[in-house]
C-alpha cells in the first residue's frame, strides 16, 4: 500500500495529508504545533537538520507526524 506525500501550503499554514489536512502554528524559529481541525495533536521540530514528530496522545503516529514535519520543512526552506 502506498500513502501520498504530504504537501505543505504555505500561503495557508497547512500541510495534506493521508486524506486530512494539518493546521501549522509557529511556536519558534524551527518548532511548530500540528493541529487537526482546531485541535493540537502534536509538533514538530527541525533539529540538526531532521524533522522530527512528536504526538500528544494518539490522534496521529510519530512517523505521520514525522511526514507532515518533512513536508513542511522542506516548504519554508
């Protein structure tokens, strides 16, 4: 089975994904909380060069949030 990549929209702050679209708000420079229709559901963080997911509770997996980080990284550069 193969999922579709994640896809950010900056002008938006959103990233699709797996058929749901992510809400993005900047907490830091490289730090961001991950929203799923107005509800955090965990963050990402770009560190040493690496997205990295971490969920609150278990509205989303590590490694989905993990693909939403990447997109959205790769996004804003």
């Amino acid at each position: 089975m193969t999922t579709a990549a994640a896809v950010a929209d900056l002008s938006t702050k959103t990233v699709a994904f797996a058929g749901k679209t992510y809400s993005i708000q900047a907490l830091g420079d490289d730090s961001y909380t991950v929203l799923l229709a107005g509800v955090p559901v965990g963050r990402i963080v770009l560190s040493f060069g690496a997205a990295n997911g971490v969920p609150e509770g278990d509205a989303i997996s590590e490694d989905d949030l993990t693909s939403v980080g990447e997109a959205w990284f790769a996004a804003v550069g």
